[in-house]
C-alpha cells in the first residue's frame, strides 16, 4: 500500500467552486497514476473552506460509496497558505505521482523546479 498526495487552491470559499476543484483533483490524480484498488482517501481542508465538503463532491461525482472517506481540518501555523484542499489516497498502485494544482504548486516547490510554466501540473 502507498499514500498518492494531491493538493488544489481555491479563491472562492463557493459551494461549486470548491466542487469542481475537488473533482479536477481527483481526476488528476487517477489520471497520473497507475491506481489498482483505493484503500480510504482522506481529505483535509484550510480553515477558511466552509461552504462544501471536497470529499463529499468526489464521492458523489465518482460514486466513492464503499471506499472509506474522512475530511479533517488542516493545522494553521504562521505560513499556511489559505484556501487549500488536500487529498491523501491510500492505494495499492505502480506509481505514485503526486497531484498539485494552482496556487497549491506553491507547497511543493520543490516538484515544480522543472515545471514552472507547466500547466499539465
């Protein structure tokens, strides 16, 4: 079993702006990767997002009803970034490609050396 992480922005705490991130996201990350059977996926969300659930969005748009599915709250220090939806899939698969998009490019730096003006990431 692996942990395949993915992250996105929003700039609008908006029912379906948090919807369509949140299944932009997922739809990244099984398209990155090689994904055999999902174990759970966990989500977390930055303080500030409290007009929709993201993993309630991909469990409707995706029909995630038996995998086992859990949001949490985010730990805000002094330079967390707002506006943030993470998810973690607990996979068995051959890849593990993390997923970052938009404004979440910038947690990750480190991924994106290469891929600055990528929009594929």
């Amino acid at each position: 079993m692996i942990g395949i992480r993915g992250a996105t922005s929003i700039e609008k705490n908006e029912k379906e702006h948090i919807i369509n991130r949140s299944i932009e996201l997922y739809n990244k990350i099984i398209e990155n990767n090689n994904i055999k059977n999902i174990i759970a996926i966990l989500g977390s969300v930055t303080s500030d997002i409290t007009a929709y659930n993201p993993i309630k969005a991909i469990r409707k748009e995706f029909n995630l009803k038996n995998i086992p599915l859990m949001t949490f709250q985010e730990a805000m220090f002094e330079d967390s970034k707002e506006g943030i939806i993470r998810f973690l899939i607990l996979c068995e698969s051959e890849t593990q490609n993390f997923i970052y998009l938009h404004k979440a490019k910038e947690l990750r730096t480190d991924l994106f050396e290469n891929f600055s003006n990528s929009s594929d990431w």
